[in-house]
C-alpha cells in the first residue's frame, strides 16, 4: 500500500535560518514522484518542489530543496534562509505510474518567528 | 492564462439540499481529482478521472457524486447523503500518461458551510 507520513504536526523557525520538514513514504512501484505544496491561510495549493524517483540529484527551486534518500524512503523539504512569508501548512505527496493517484501527508504546520 | 477555476469561493446551503460544485481548467490536462480537507487536516481524495466520462472512486466517495462529460470540467455533486458535508473542497488536475507522474495544479477552493 502507498503511504505518505509527516511526522511533526508543527515547528517554529527563526527568521533567516534554514528548516528541514520531514517526509517519509512507502510504495512498491518503481515509478513515482514526490511533491511538496505549500497551503498559506487562504487555502490555495502552491506547488513548491518535484522529485521524481529515477532522478539522481536532489531537487532545487530556489530557496528549496528536498533531500531525497531513496534507500530510506525520504523526501525531506529544506528551506533556507526563511521568511515570515514561509508561515503556513506545507504537504507532502506521492503519485505513482501505476495508478495516477496522488496520496498526500497529514501536513507540518510552520511558523517562521521574527 | 491557464489555470482552474472553482466557484463560488463560499457556499451556504440549508441541511438537505443537494449542491454542485464547479471546476473547470484550461491546461488541458486529461486528470482531474476533487479533494475533501476539515480543519487542520490533509487532503483526502473524493473522486478522480483519468479521461473523459470514466471517473473512480476515491477514499471518501459515499455522499458525492461527479460527471466528466467534457474534459475541461468536473463538477462534483454533494449529495443530502454526505453526513458532514462543511469542508473545504479543492478541485486539482494532471497530466497523465508521462513514465513518472507530474504534479497536480489546484484551483483555489470552494469553503462549502450546511447547516
């Protein structure tokens, strides 16, 4: 069974230092992607960051990057230098090729202190 | 620009009455999913189609119901049968058929409140 888990319900950072949201998933197929969005209050989607499972480095946009270990099934998101604007519910999420279906963690709720 | 549309932004209804929610996009996608979120909570999948007039159930299905008659629209239907319909409802598409599946883009949500 495909599984997305994100442990930290939520975490504080100060403001201009770096944060690591954990993201651990299970699945047997050999083809998938993983996903982190970003849900600010208002309750939009934004798309932040893509891995996809043969790809051999690390994902990067930006002020983010997600730390894929595939041998311990792990898609970390890194932020750096965070802004008060980073406050918000961040998801993890998994798709594989085998069904289209996107699974999505029960979210880390950030707080980016001034 | 391309996007997905969800409207209305905010729906009241009284306990009883059927309500449909719209979600149109202009990506030309050929997946579209709706999702279900309660305060605090992740995301958990209604409904979802890979292709025009062909949908599947999702993990929350009972109390909705959806149509994909056109491949720019997936409306979803939530039904006097949904228990505990007030949530916050987002509609999302794909694409579909690429070796490693891509990301979803999300429309901005519809908050629906029954009482």
């Amino acid at each position: 069974a495909q599984k997305i888990t994100q442990t930290q319900p939520g975490m504080f950072v100060q403001e201009k230092e770096a944060v690591t949201l954990d993201c651990t998933y299970d699945t047997s197929d050999p083809s998938y992607g993983l996903f982190w969005y970003k849900q600010p209050s208002s309750g939009e989607m934004i798309f932040l960051i893509y891995q996809g499972s043969y790809d051999q480095q690390n994902a990067t946009e930006g002020r983010y990057s997600l730390n894929f270990q595939k041998a311990r099934k792990s898609a970390n998101l890194v932020i750096s230098a965070s802004q008060l604007g980073d406050s918000a519910m961040y998801f993890c999420a998994m798709s594989t090729s085998g069904t289209y279906k996107y699974i999505f963690g029960t979210g880390t709720r950030l707080k980016v202190l001034a | 620009d391309g996007g997905i549309t969800q409207s209305p932004k905010y729906l009241f209804r009284k306990e009883g009455q059927n309500v449909t929610l719209s979600c149109e996009q202009n990506l030309n996608h050929d997946a579209m999913y709706w999702y279900r979120q309660d305060p605090g909570q992740g995301l958990r999948l209604i409904y979802y189609s890979q292709i025009v007039n062909d949908f599947q159930k999702g993990d929350i299905a009972e109390g909705y119901s959806v149509s994909r008659e056109k491949k720019e629209s997936f409306p979803l239907t939530v039904t006097s049968a949904q228990k505990n319909p007030t949530a916050f409802y987002l509609c999302a598409s794909s694409i579909v058929g690429s070796p490693i599946p891509y990301e979803q883009y999300f429309g901005p949500g519809t908050r629906l409140t029954v009482t």
